[in-house]
C-alpha cells in the first residue's frame, strides 16, 4: 500500500510542478533556485532524454508502459526487501507514469 501511495504522491507532485510551470513561465525562461548551481528551464522535450529519439513518440510511449509495468513487476518480485528500494521504485514509477502521461496527453514531456 506505501508504495502506491507515494507512487501516486510523486505523480501529482509531478503534474502540479509541470502545470505551474507551464502556466507561471514563458517557453525558454529560466529561474534560478540555487545561484549558479541550479535552475529551472521550461522546455518541452519530444524525445527521450536529452532530446534523443525526437519524433518517435508512439514508441516512446510502449518504452514508457513497458518500464512502468517492468518497475510494478519488480516491486511484486522483490517485495519490502527494503524501504529504500520501495521508494527507489516508487520515484521511478511514479516519474514514469507522469511522463507517459504528458507525452500521451500534450505529446511532449
């Protein structure tokens, strides 16, 4: 049960950033969060990371439902061998589901 929770908790923490972002800034603009170590760019990414594999997303979103039930299948393989790991796979699934998600929905992530 933890593990969907906080599966579910990470995928509305995703949307709702990706929502304020995407209604709060301008394509291109940057905030920085911590000087010169960190920023927050809006960019939208039709590939894969780094923009690898743009245009190729009806097969991105198979890679994307493969990884998230590869991920459901490991945490039933691999039950509560330890609460890291739950988390570990939970922040995957819970990212992947929210990328499948805006890749399905706005066609880039």
């Amino acid at each position: 049960m933890f593990f969907y929770l906080l599966t579910t908790i990470i995928l509305l923490c995703d949307q709702l950033l990706k929502y304020l972002v995407h209604h709060g800034m301008r394509l291109g603009e940057s905030i920085s969060i911590i000087n010169n170590f960190l920023s927050l760019t809006y960019v939208r990414n039709t590939g894969a990371a780094f923009s690898l594999f743009i245009g190729f997303s009806p097969y991105l979103i198979v890679v994307g439902i493969f990884v998230a039930l590869l991920v459901i299948y490991f945490h039933y393989t691999n039950p509560a061998k330890s609460l890291l790991m739950q988390i570990a796979l939970a922040s995957v699934l819970g990212g992947s589901l929210g990328n499948l998600l805006d890749r399905i929905l706005r066609g880039y992530v």
